[in-house]
C-alpha cells in the first residue's frame, strides 16, 4: 500500500520540479545526458564527476535534477552507439550491441532504436514508479537500523562491488583496496590524526574524491584511448525514413511483453547489488531468447527485435533499482551512484537513512524530475535521433581533447590551485595503467566514497560493543545481511560464469550464421550452453 | 568483460600484447603500497583518550588487504592468467600501445598545470586542446588551432563569466563577461 503521505510528498515533488525552472534544468541535464552517453569514452559517472565542481553555484535542488537527468539520459543514449555504431562496445551493452547492430545492418535501424528508446522509457516510467513505492518502505526500515547493521549492509557493497564489477575478483578487489587507502589520507575525522600524509600539507586535508573520480574516469580513459586509437572513418550506420513510421504494427506485438518482462527482471536486480546493469541485460536477453518461438527465434543472432527490447528496458529498470539503495541506505552499487552520493555530500545533504525524513522535499523531488526527464528523453530521442548520430561523429582527436580540457577545467576549479591538475595527472596515469591492466575503476571510486563512512560507522559499532568484533555478527538482523550477502554471492558467481559462456556463444554463431540455424533448431543447446571455454579467455577461472 | 565480441576465438588475445613484465610491475606495486600502509601507519599517533580501535586499526586492515590482494595477483601474472585489457567503442585492441602519445597527452596536461598562472585559463587550455588533438592525430593544424582557441573562449565565458568559477582570465582580464 502506498501511503497517502507520500502520495501527497510526491505530488508536492512533482509542484517543485514542474517549475519553469526547474523544467529547464531537467532539460540540460537529460540534453547532457544523452550526448555522454552517445559519445564513446565518456559515461554518466565521469559528466557526473566533471561538472560537479563547476556547477557550484547552483542550488541543490537544481543541481541533484540536473545530475538525475544526466543519469537517465546517459542510459537512453549508450542504445544508439551501440546499435549504430559498426564497433563493438562495452560488455554492458554487449547483448544489445549485437541484435541492435544485426538489425541497424539489415536495414531496419530505425525499428530497433523507436523499441530501445519506447521500452526504456516504458520500463524508466514503470521502475520510476516501484521506486516511488518501495524507497519509503525501505527508507522506514532503514532509519531503524544501528551501527552494526550499517556495517554490514556496506561490507555487502564493497564485496559486491569489488568482486562482480569485472571479470576478475582479484583486480576488484585490488581496486577497491587502493580507493579505500587514497580516502585514508589526510586527517582522521575522529582523532584528528594525521594519516598518510608523510608531513606534506597539501596532503592533510586529504585528496579530494572528484579530483580522483575526474582523473580515473577522464584522463585515463583519455591516456588509454589515445594509447590504442581505432584509426580510420567512424562508421556509422544510415537510419532511413521518417520516426513516425519506425514501429510497425508488428514490431510492438513483439515488443511490449519483454518491455515488460525486462522492466520487471531490471528493477530487482538493480536494487540488489549483484553487478548491476550488466547482470540485468544479459538475464533479459536471455530469457527472450529461451521465450522466443519459431521465424522469431532463428532471428536471434540476427536481429531479433525482441533482443533489443528487452535488454534495453532492462538496462533502464535496473538503472532506477540502483536509486534505491542509494536513496533509503546512502550505499552506492555503480559508479554513477557513488557519484551522485559525492553530489549530495557536496551540498551538504546528509545521505544515508534519515535522507528521506530530513531532505524529503529534495528526495520527492528528485523523484518526480525522474518521471518528467523520461517523458523529455523519450520525446527528445525519437525525432532528434538524428542530431545523436551527428554526435556520434565527431572526430575521435577532438572528442579525447576536449575530455581533457574538460577534466582540467573540473580539477583546477576544486581548489583553484595548478598542483591539483598534478594530482589529476598523476592518477590519471594509475587509472591508464589499471584499465591496460585489466583493473577495474568504478570500485575503487566506490570505495574511496564509502571508505570513510564506513570506517566511521566501523569504529562507532567496536566503540559500543567495547572492541569486541564478535558484536559485529550477533545482531540478528547483521548476521541475515551476511547470510543474504553469500547468496548474492553464489548466484551472481554462477550468473556471471553463465553470461560469459553465453555472449561467447553468442559471439561464435554471429560469426558463423548457419551456427545459429543449428542452434535455434535445438533449443535447450541454445540457452544452457555447453559451448567450450574460448581459449584465449584467461581470467575465466579468476576467484 | 574478458570475452567479447572481439576477443572471441581467432581474433586477437584478450590481455594487452607483450610480456606481462609491466603487469606484474603493477601488482608488486600494489603489494608496495600495503608494506608502505603498514610502516607509515605505524607511526599515526593514537591518543590515549581514544575510546574506540582507535586511527591506526583501519589503515592496517586496508595495507593487509592490498598486500594479500596484490600478493595473489602478482602469483596469477606468473602463472600466465593476466588481464584482460579494458575495451570501448574507439579502443583497438589489436593496436600496439603507442607510448608515444600517451607521453605527449601526459606532457600537455604536465604544461597546461604550469601556464594556468603565468598565461591565464583560456591560453593554457587552448594550448592543451591544440596539443592532444594533434597528438591524437588531427590535421591540419590551423584547423586544431581555431577550434582550440574558440573552444577555450567558450568555457571561460560560460563557467568564468555565467557560472562564476574563479578562472584566472590572463589577456582577458577586464572584461567584465569572462570572469575573472
């Protein structure tokens, strides 16, 4: 049951983003939003990072739209790269990429970007929703909760985050060690204490967290791009004919049910931290496929409209799930969340589980911009397409340098001191080498944002329980965390291990055609595969 | 991420191409990190009215960490298992890494930290944009040179002038609309 409360909470958000204002700012942020995430190499985490230290004299009520609407369009725009775009892209988008792009090459573009721009606006809006239902419910429970349970609820975050946000755990993991040792630095907020400062007092105020979240997302995307440069003509694929005309009677009878079907798979998955969009999409493709029967099946792998659907609306879903944890908790399970939860700290907005009852007004709000950016996404990418695909081009030297120039402007503006664009250097490098390395970014951002609180709410539990660490696991409630966190654990492990024998399945019969008649013939080959490990896959055995 | 499209079999290798020296570099930095977590750590002084674990607990649980961690990854390089190199839409895997690039990137931004003062922000940034993008590979050079000039004006006048952040102006100082 939705209270009346919040439903008036919600309609009093839906009076404060409604203003003209406010309207505006939405505007920019899912604007913004959309082109991030149609350009490659940047992402909503690093526009987040970026325009955090130069949009300081905004409001927070019209910086937290702006940067909900740069969230949801990043999630809108990364359908078109991946479905015109005649590159592979990242493996979030993976199952995507590869219908989507089957289908852009056989003419038919236009129908699979109208399915991935309706259902990620039909699966944002149904999410958007649960999400106004379930956060309070969760937001109520969680002011309940002490030290201990704080505890442990982060301890779930870290290892989740670290351990299935890549393909290796170690790298995770090593990631996640060297963000919460960069947060050590500086003062210890409880003792006063100098920590890892080695007597430089540039250091004693410790490194700020967007210098090191601009200099890891920006410039070392920047370095290590530049370092493997794809030369040559951006090849992008023609959508051809009016948007009015894009889906046929048919494409949405085979569209609407896995909207729905990714929507609901989407947002569970999303509130749970369990390797976040990625796990999603690759649960919806998977199942669409295992739904899909006769002329529609053999087209997976070649373009099934319903692969596209599905992913999408799932990848949108998941993207609102994420906002629960990070509104009712204050624990962030992707790097654009980790972010978002430096924006609220930035303002001064207490995050964690009193953020409902203290800011509710800038919660709702933030709600109700959600429904209203979505309505703008959808409106804005259907007949603006073609503007996106102009983006979509922009020469790949102008695109890395102007991410650089942008990433100076962000670090110089923190402190307003050149030794800043150093530091920014200098991590730069480290997250160079960490992605020609294979080492994961967004846990160690997560955890040089979560490094602190969690430190502190650490202490706070040993302090009450007079340093006997045994209390940290006797709380009922801490000890179900701990239980809920191994399962999380076991399945996401066997999901993982699962979509890594799937997309190279996948793979091999976009490669080989007539492999994919074969296998849509046989249909339990076709979703449980038992195709052999690749061999060139070196970390599929990582623990 | 490790398998892919491109990394599927016949195509390629999914770590960086080379020997894994760099890699294991990197990890044995990682274990350093920890050893220097543990010694600098030490030395955090603990007042004696401290009524919890105190500020020297959680460093030493964090230098554990990276030690056992970079421990672990520096056995996986030896035993061949590395990683698995990050790919994107303008990421050829395929590539040799081109060092030569990154060392020029790396001295732009080196330069631009330098000029910000004595040159003022737009100058320095309209150096930096004009520096990567040739390194990058764009020509012709005047053609760097406009758009590095107009964009650095831009960014002055929206952030400098709307938006108030404090950027040095240099030759604009005095005009009102880039800030100052």
């Amino acid at each position: 049951m939705f209270s009346v409360d919040n439903f008036f909470l919600l309609m009093e958000g839906f009076a404060t983003a409604m203003q003209p204002m406010y309207l505006l700012y939405a505007l920019g942020g899912v604007l913004v939003g959309t082109a991030v995430g149609v350009l490659p190499g940047i992402g909503p985490a690093m526009t987040v990072a970026l325009l955090m230290p130069i949009t300081y004299s905004l409001e927070p009520t019209a910086a937290i739209i702006v940067f909900a609407g740069i969230y949801y369009g990043g999630m809108y725009g990364g359908s078109t790269t991946s479905i015109l775009l005649n590159t592979p892209g990242e493996s979030a988008s993976i199952v995507t990429a590869l219908e989507g792009n089957k289908m852009a090459k056989a003419g038919r573009g236009a129908a699979a970007l109208a399915t991935a721009a309706v259902g990620s606006f039909v699966a944002g809006t149904i999410a958007t929703v649960l999400l106004s239902f379930v956060a309070p419910y969760v937001a109520a429970f969680a002011v309940q909760i002490g030290p201990v349970e704080y505890v442990a609820l982060m301890v779930v975050a870290f290892l989740t985050v670290g351990a299935l946000l890549g393909s290796s755990v170690l790298r995770g993991l090593a990631s996640l060690g060297l963000g919460l040792f960069i947060a050590l630095v500086g003062f210890d907020s409880l003792t006063a204490q100098q920590r890892y400062t080695f007597g430089s007092p540039f250091l004693a105020d410790g490194i700020d967290v967007v210098l090191v979240a601009v200099a890891l997302f920006a410039v070392g995307e920047a370095l290590y791009v530049g370092s493997r440069l794809r030369h040559g003509p951006i090849k992008v694929i023609p959508v051809t004919g009016g948007w009015t005309s894009w889906l046929r009677k048919d494409d949405l009878r085979r569209s609407w049910r896995p909207w729905l079907r990714g929507t609901f798979i989407g947002f569970p998955v999303g509130t749970i931290p369990a390797g976040g969009a990625d796990v999603a999409t690759f649960l919806s493709y998977a199942s669409e496929r295992k739904l899909a029967k006769g002329e529609n099946k053999k087209q997976f792998g070649k373009g099934a409209i319903e692969g596209v659907a599905g992913p999408e609306a799932a990848n949108n879903a998941a993207a609102a799930g994420v906002l629960v944890p990070l509104l009712t908790l204050g624990i962030p399970t992707t790097a654009t969340a980790a972010m978002m939860l430096v924006a609220f700290q930035r303002y001064q907005i207490p995050v964690g589980p009193q953020l409902f009852e203290s800011n509710s007004a800038l919660v709702w709000a933030l709600i109700a911009s959600l429904y209203v950016g979505n309505l703008m996404l959808l409106v804005l990418n259907l007949p603006l397409v073609g503007i996106w695909v102009k983006i979509l081009q922009i020469p790949r030297p102008y695109l890395y340098a102007g991410i650089l120039v942008f990433a100076v402007l962000g670090a110089f503006s923190v402190n307003f001191t050149p030794i800043d664009v150093i530091i920014l250097l200098i991590v730069g490098i480290l997250g160079f080498f960490m992605r020609r390395f294979g080492y994961p970014i967004a846990p160690m951002v997560v955890g040089l944002i979560l490094g602190p609180i969690f430190e502190s709410q650490l202490r706070r539990s040993l302090a009450i329980s007079q340093g006997d660490p045994v209390a940290l696991v006797q709380s009922p409630v801490a000890a179900t965390i701990y239980v809920v966190l191994i399962v999380i654990f076991a399945l996401s492990m066997f999901l993982k291990r699962r979509q890594r024998q799937f997309e190279s399945m996948v793979a091999e019969n976009a490669d080989a055609p007539d492999v994919v008649r074969a296998s849509a013939a046989e249909p339990e080959t076709a979703v449980v595969p038992t195709a052999p490990r690749t061999p060139d896959s070196r970390e599929d055995t990582d623990r | 991420m490790s398998t892919s499209v491109q990394n599927a079999p016949g195509s390629g290798t999914a770590a960086a191409p080379g020997k894994p020296i760099g890699e294991l570099i990197f990890a044995l930095l990682i274990v350093s990190l920890g050893v220097v977590g543990f010694v600098a750590g030490a030395g955090i002084q603990t007042p004696p009215s401290a009524s919890d674990i105190g500020p020297r607990a959680f460093p030493f649980a964090v230098s554990a960490m990276l030690v056992v961690v970079g421990a672990g990854l520096v056995l996986q390089v030896l035993r061949g298992r590395r990683g698995a190199a990050d790919e994107g839409e303008d990421v050829d895997l395929d590539a040799t890494t081109d060092w030569l690039t990154v060392v020029k990137l790396a001295g732009f931004v080196l330069l631009h930290a330098f000029l910000i003062v004595p040159l003022g922000w737009p100058i320095a940034a309209a150096i930096l944009f004009f520096g990567a993008a040739w390194s990058l590979g764009a020509r012709p050079w005047w053609r760097n040179l406009v758009i590095a000039i107009v964009l650095a004006l831009v960014l002055q006048f929206v952030f400098g002038g709307l938006l108030g952040v404090s950027l040095p102006p240099g030759f604009l100082e005095g005009l009102g609309v880039f800030g100052g």
